[in-house]
C-alpha cells in the first residue's frame, strides 16, 4: 500500500494479514471456507449492493458490467457435494452453515473465476 494507514497501537492496519493475491487461487475452495445458506433468492439480498445486481447490470467506476450468475454441475463439482449433503432419495439437505473440510479441486467454470458472491 503506498499510502498505509495507521491504526491506534502504533501499527498500520491489514498488518500480518496475507496479501490478497498471496492467498491460495481459488480461495473459496480452501479448507475452512464458509458458506452461509441464505434462502432460496440467488440475488445477494443481505449484501449492501444497489438494485444493479438484481438486474445483472453493474455500472462501476466508469464501466457497466455484467454479472454472470454461476451455476454448480450437480455430478461432477465438489463444491456442490459439499454444499448438497444429499440424503437417501439423492436430494440436497443444505446445512445454514458450511465450512469446507479440505481443500477442493475446482471443476468448469469454477476454475475461471477468483472469488465467488453467491452459490
């Protein structure tokens, strides 16, 4: 940062935190990962974003973009497996909480993106 900010014990803030692009790619595939079950909307409804992100339009810092909403493939993404838990009949019993337990192999377009909203 080349303008650290201070904070109030002598220090500067973010101190001894890893930088982002020091974090392990993708990093909502590491172990520990938190998922929250939000509901049944895939619009980011607790986020504190504008109306934009419902109509998939973003307009920031000059340029409009858009958002792509991404959908997990049922057979062969971990993440889904993970997030799923399905129960005899094969249907999802989604948890309110989910830490991932190990790290996941990405799989199609989780592999092209750094970070993911809502699942």
């Amino acid at each position: 940062d080349p303008f650290p900010k201070m904070d109030l014990n002598d220090g500067y803030i973010g101190d001894r935190y890893p930088l982002c692009a020091d974090l392990a790619s993708p990093s909502f595939l590491t172990k520990g990962a938190k998922y929250r079950l939000l509901g049944t909307s895939s619009y980011p409804e607790l986020h504190d974003d504008t109306d934009d992100w419902i109509d998939g339009n973003v307009f920031f810092a000059g340029v409009n973009y858009s958002v792509e909403r991404m959908v997990l493939d049922p057979v062969t993404s971990s993440l889904y497996q993970e997030l799923c838990q399905p129960n005899e009949m094969a249907e999802c019993n989604f948890d309110a909480i989910v830490y991932l337990p190990s790290n996941l192999e990405c799989d199609g377009l989780e592999c092209m993106v750094d970070t993911v909203r809502v699942v």
